[in-house]
C-alpha cells in the first residue's frame, strides 16, 4: 500500500513553515530531502562506528569496511550490475563523468568523434570539450525538435568507426524528458564499437535502473538526487572495461604495491576509490536504495507520473503558460515560462514569499535554453513525498505571480 502520510512522517524536514507558509518543496531535481532511515543510518555510523575503512586490524575498521561493503553490495541489486566490484564510489555524477573523461583520454585520437545530446547537463558536456582539447577529438550534438526530443536518426546517420564514445543522459534535468537511451545503445551496438555512457543522475530517484538490460558501459548518478547525503554517487562500468582503464586519482587505497621504482594498482573497485571514502555517505547512499526499494519502484513511478500530469493539466489552465517539453515522456519535472514575464526568478521569488521552494534559471543547460532563446524556465520537480495539495499550491501562486507581474 502506497501511503503519503506514512513516506511525508519520514521527512521531518518538510514539517515546518517557510515566510509564514507551510513549505512546498519542489526542487528535488536539484536535491531531494533525506529520510529518516539515510539519516539515522549516518549518524550510526557516526556515533557507533566511525573509523577508515580497509587495512584496519580493529573492530571498529571492520565494521566500517563491512558496511560499506554491504552498501556497495544493495548498489549493484539496485542497478542490477552484475558484480559488486562494477560499482565505484564517487563524490557524485560530475565525479562520475570527471573520472572517465580522465581515464579514457588514451581512447581518443585526434579526429575521432564523441556523440552527446543537446539535452546534456553542463557535467556531461564540458568534461567531454576538455578531453576534445587534450586528444583533438570531435563533440557531436544530437539535435531536439521544439518538444525536447531527441532526434536519434542523427545517431544513426553520423556513427562511423570514428565514433569512440557516446554519453547521454537517462532522463534531462531542465525538462525531464526521458530519453531513448535502449534505442540509442541498439544503434550504437549495431554500427560502432563506441563505448555508451549515461548520465542517470535524473533516472535513479524515479525508476528502476538495470544496467545488464541497458547493455551501457557506464551508469553514473548522484546520491543526493536519490535520498541519499550530498557527496556520495556511484560509476558503474562493465568489469572487463573498468579492468583496462587506468585509473584517475592516484594516492592511498588505490595501489597494490608501491615503490619509487613501479606502483601496481589495486584490483577493482579499489582501483578507481584513492584516498579515504565517505564512509558514512556511502553507508546511508545504500540505506537510500533500501529506502526507495521499501516503497517499491512502481508505486514511487505510478505516484510522481500522477503528480506530474496533475500538475501539467492544472499549469496548462493558466493563460499564456508554456510548458517544455510538453509532449515528451517525461518524469519528474515540469519546466515552463509565462508569456510576456521574461525572468523567471521573479516567479520563484513570489513562489517563495508563500512558502513554494522551486528553481529558476538555466539549470545547468544553456545550450537548451539557447535552443528555446530564453535565458531559463521555472522548474518545479517531485519526489515520492509531493501531493497533490502542493500542486494545487504552486498552481495558485503562479496565478498569483502572473498577477502581480504582468
Ligand atoms: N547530470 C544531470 C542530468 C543532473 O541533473 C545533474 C545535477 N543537476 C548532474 C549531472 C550533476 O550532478 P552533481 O552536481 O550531483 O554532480
């Protein structure tokens, strides 16, 4: 049983009044709220536990390590990855994408090309200009039609030997479109032996993820987007490819053996993991998994696809609204502008006068908003804990805000 009262009693951060009204918290895209069970799970760690993890001879260690571990073990069920060493720890997506734009420098030669989209979040764009700079590899965009769509036909017609990499996101941040990711795996399997990242920072808080049925190389995604403490995210990556790249940061944990003559590296995850974790991050990143499978991923997906139609139709109603992306499958996020009101933060500004935390801007993406010439949206995104009564909120202080501004 999908039971609101019961998910909203496990935030306690939502309790309480923000200018005088009851907050509506509506910028999950950018960071969701923590529950109890991730809370308690950090300060557990903290309180009962804490030590570095790996090498240690004392109890306290080993049971750091242990958790940990098991926390890197609920990853891989969560992603369904098929071994535990597939999943890295990271500090986050941009991380995530940092790393491999890093390691895979020796994949590129000049001239070779990497595929991305128009859509991508500026973490997944600009990591891949600079390795463009550090190999003389070529970005390619997939272009979008007026609705956010990608147009993969483009993939189709532009992959060639060249083709050495292709990163997309699951679903975008500024609009959330979920994107064809399986189709475009397909065309690339068929025709290219380019390696597929995708950014599933947007995907892991809303569906279930299973990266052996994506067949992609690479998953990346942010723990704070998913429940989980700021900090924390994972890499994942096919075992054999993870085996050939070297690694990013150099430092403790990461090596075999060291001498000032040869370092060997350590075998995976540890590999790619130098320096002392976020233990306690990585610890309550898997009480969030545990926390999301607990609702159950088609009650959490049949819940916020609810909300986000409500929250369309209702938006909709308003004279001169505009929403992007309106015809794409979207999950998540509804991205939009008022007719004749340019700025969108003067919107979020009323909107937070009466209790209603939204984001404005270009959300990362300002090669989307050069595409809709216009310099941001609002964006207003759910997570499992949003109602319906919150939508019916941000649509009357909208009303309110045309109001007051046109
Ligand atoms: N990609 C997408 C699609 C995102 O939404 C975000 C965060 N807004 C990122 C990448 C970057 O994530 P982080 O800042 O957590 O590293």
């Amino acid at each position: 049983m999908f039971d609101i009262q019961h998910i909203r009693n496990q935030f306690p951060i939502l309790d309480q009044s923000v200018n005088g009204k009851p907050l509506v918290y509506l910028d999950n895209a950018a960071t969701s709220q923590k529950p109890l069970a991730v809370l308690n799970a950090w300060q557990k760690y903290y309180t009962e536990i804490n030590a570095n993890v790996h090498r240690g001879i004392h109890t306290l260690s080993q049971l750091a390590t242990e958790e940990m571990e098991l926390s890197r073990r609920k990853i891989q069920k969560f992603i369904n990855a098929e071994h535990d060493f597939e999943v890295i720890f990271t500090r986050g997506t941009t991380e995530g994408i940092n790393l491999l734009a890093y390691s895979l420098t020796a994949w590129l030669k000049k001239d070779d090309e990497i595929i991305i989209s128009y859509l991508e979040h500026h973490s997944n764009i600009v990591p891949w200009q600079m390795l463009c700079e550090r190999t003389g590899a070529k970005l390619k965009v997939i272009p979008i039609d007026s609705d956010g769509i990608l147009q993969i036909d483009f993939v189709e017609k532009n992959l060639s030997e060249k083709t050495r990499l292709i990163s997309v996101n699951h679903v975008s941040n500024a609009l959330g479109v979920v994107n064809p990711v399986e189709e475009i795996i397909a065309l690339a399997r068929k025709n290219s032996d380019a390696l597929i990242v995708i950014d599933g920072a947007q995907a892991a808080p809303h569906f279930k993820i299973d990266v052996q049925q994506l067949d992609c190389d690479f998953y990346v995604f942010s723990g704070h987007k998913m429940y989980a403490p700021m900090g924390t995210g994972i890499l994942y990556g096919k075992e054999k490819i993870l085996r050939e790249l070297p690694p990013f940061h150099g430092g403790g944990e990461m090596i075999a053996t060291c001498s000032f003559d040869k370092t060997t590296y350590a075998d995976l995850p540890f590999k790619f993991e130098a320096g002392t974790p976020n233990v306690g991050g990585n610890i309550a990143l898997g009480a969030a998994a545990d926390f999301i499978e607990s609702i159950g991923h088609q009650h959490l997906q049949n819940h916020e696809n609810a909300l986000l139609e409500y929250a369309q139709q209702k938006l909709l109603e308003l004279d001169g609204l505009r929403i992007y992306g309106e015809k794409a499958t979207r999950t998540g996020v509804v991205s939009f502008n008022l007719e004749g009101i340019g700025i969108a933060s003067d919107v979020g500004m009323i909107l937070n006068k009466i209790g209603i935390a939204v984001r404005t801007g270009h959300h990362c993406t300002q090669p989307i908003m050069a595409f809709f010439e216009i310099a941001g949206t609002v964006r207003a995104s759910f997570a499992v804990y949003n109602t319906f009564e919150e939508i019916d909120i941000l649509v009357e202080g909208v009303r309110k805000a045309q109001r007051m501004l046109s």
